[in-house]
C-alpha cells in the first residue's frame, strides 16, 4: 500500500481522472508495519544552558563511535558532551585528527583528560583552519618554547580555539605596546582573555582608588596576573584591608601588586595581626612571602633587638615610629 502511495508525479499524470486513486477516502487509515513502529527514536540530548533537547546530526552508531573513542582516551565525554552540546555532531576522523596533533606537540594521554574537559570546543574546531595557526602564532609571535608549549596548552587549552587576527595578536600588541610587557611568552594565558571586557575594567578599577596612570600600567607589568584576579571578590576586600586596617600607602603596592594574590583571611590578616601583637612593622613581601617557620623567626628577632638605623636594610620609614622594624 506504501508503494502504492508513492508514485511519482510522471506515474499521477498518467493515471485517468476518475482512477481509484484519486477517490481514495482521506480519512482512511494506513496501517503501519510492526518494523516502522518499533524503530528506536534517535538520541536526545540536553543542553544544560537551557534545557531544550536536540537530534544529533548523524546516526547513533557514528555517536557511539565518538563515545567509545573518547572513553577509550579516559576522557569524561559526558562533561564534554552537556557543557559543549554541538560535539555530539563532529566527525570522528576530526577528533581524531586534533588528538593526534595535540600528541604530536607533545601532550600526554593524561594531559588530555584535563585539557578537553576544560575547554571541549577543542574537539570542534578545526585542526587545519583553527588549532595549527593558533599554535604556529604562539612558537613564532609570541616566542613560547617548543619544549614549554605543552605546559601552555595543558595551562590554557583555550589559546588553541582562538582567533589569531582578531584574538591572539591584538591581545599581544595591547600587552606589548600598551602594558610593556616585553616576555608576553610567560603570560601567554592571558591572551585568550578579552582586552575591553577584562583588561580595561580592571585598569579603571585601580584608577579610580587613586592609583595615577602611569603607576597603574607599572602595576600590571610589574605582576599580569592582576588581569586575572576579580574585582569584586579579590580587589575591593583587600584593598580595603590594605587601607582602614592597615594603614598603609599606595607606593607599597604599586611595589608589591603580588599582595593581592595572597589570601586575605589565612595569610593577609593572619600576619598582619601578629605583627601588630609584636609591635612590628614588616615590609610587605617580608609580611607575605615568607614561610611560616622563617616568618615567626623573623618576629622573634625584630621583637628581640632595637630597632635599625636609617642606613640599615631592614629601616622603613613608612611604619609609625613606634614599631619600625620592618625588612
């Protein structure tokens, strides 16, 4: 009867008006074989942004190939698949062919793990169009060493799926040209980050607290990985540590930005109380950078001696006369 139904429109030209075929009742049911009704449905998949499925673009025996691969490398393909639902539609041969590349540059099976979780658009992009001229634009532009590419893509697997023309090489001229950075190669993460929606937000930031212009910019050189750290979680609190208890001026950190990469409540206040309880006043690296052992030996001996003269090493003029004794 199916066959019947699906004549060409030739075969219908044919036929006389008054055929059978035309005076078939529409309402009629067709009966469906037992074959067609239990033919499974394709695979559903759920995007956890919003919730909606969606049909693969290829059969169920490609997917599961893709599965199966993937598994076989130890990578979570479930993780990869509901953060980045569009891999449920790459080729096999290509996913192949970028964790052939990828080993090729020399990561590991178990970098892999880590890497296309992190950033599953890896596994849909281009090798040819996308990864290869990222990689060739870090070795030669950026002047990452071959032996330590490995380490940046493993640190940053993000870099790889980024446009060189309008990513990669104006975030290196605005880190070169702008920041003065000159080995943008040991800051080579920060290339994949937006230069108008990460950057300069954070440079405004610390403007608007009274850092000048030029201070600002000798901040970022001096430590790229304020570009990194979140306003509201990481600046605003420990800049207000730094000035209502502290009581400290904006000169230490523009010497020492690595202050904010410290944990304000297990290492900040911690240190910064017992130096008060010791009636010390330690130079901010001092403070901050020491381990625990040497950091408690350095208060017995300032609390154990008087306190330095000018021309001395461990003098700081910034603390209050009564407890300088910081170095």
């Amino acid at each position: 009867m199916q066959e019947a139904l699906c004549f060409s429109s030739s075969t219908a030209a044919a036929l006389p008006i008054n055929s059978p075929v035309f005076h078939r009742p529409r309402n009629l049911p067709v009966p469906v074989s037992k074959a067609i009704a239990s033919t499974p449905k394709p695979l559903l998949l759920k995007s956890p942004a919003n919730g909606i499925a969606s049909s693969p673009c290829g059969d169920n025996s490609q997917i599961r190939e893709l599965l199966l691969y993937l598994d076989s490398l130890g990578v979570d393909s479930f993780s990869c698949l509901t953060s980045h639902p569009p891999l449920i539609s790459s080729p096999l041969p290509q996913v192949k062919s970028t964790v052939e590349y990828l080993i090729s540059l020399g990561l590991s099976i178990h970098d892999l793990r880590r890497v296309f979780p992190m950033c599953p658009d890896l596994l849909t992009s281009s090798t040819a169009e996308t990864i290869i001229p990222a990689v060739d634009f870090l070795l030669r532009e950026v002047h990452v060493k071959a032996a330590n590419l490995p380490y940046v893509i493993h640190r940053r697997p993000r870099l790889l799926t980024c446009s060189v023309d309008h990513q990669l090489r104006p975030t290196l001229y605005f880190l070169q040209g702008s920041i003065g950075i000159e080995d943008v190669a040991k800051w080579a993460s920060l290339l994949s980050c937006s230069v108008e929606n990460k950057f300069i937000p954070r440079i405004e930031y610390l403007q608007k607290l009274g850092f000048s212009d030029r201070d600002t910019i000798k901040m970022f050189r001096r430590f790229p990985s304020l570009f990194c750290y979140s306003i509201e979680d990481n600046f605003e609190p420990k800049f207000d540590y730094f000035v209502m208890e502290m009581g400290r001026e904006l000169k230490e950190l523009v010497e020492f930005p690595q202050y904010f990469s410290f944990s304000l409540e297990k290492r900040i206040k911690q240190r910064h109380r017992m130096c008060v309880d010791k009636g010390v006043c330690l130079k901010l690296p001092t403070m901050l950078k020491l381990p625990e052992g040497r950091f408690l030996e350095r208060l017995e001996v300032c609390c154990g001696t008087s306190s330095p003269v000018r021309t001395s090493p461990l003098w700081y003029r910034n603390c209050d006369p009564v407890i300088q004794i910081p170095f």
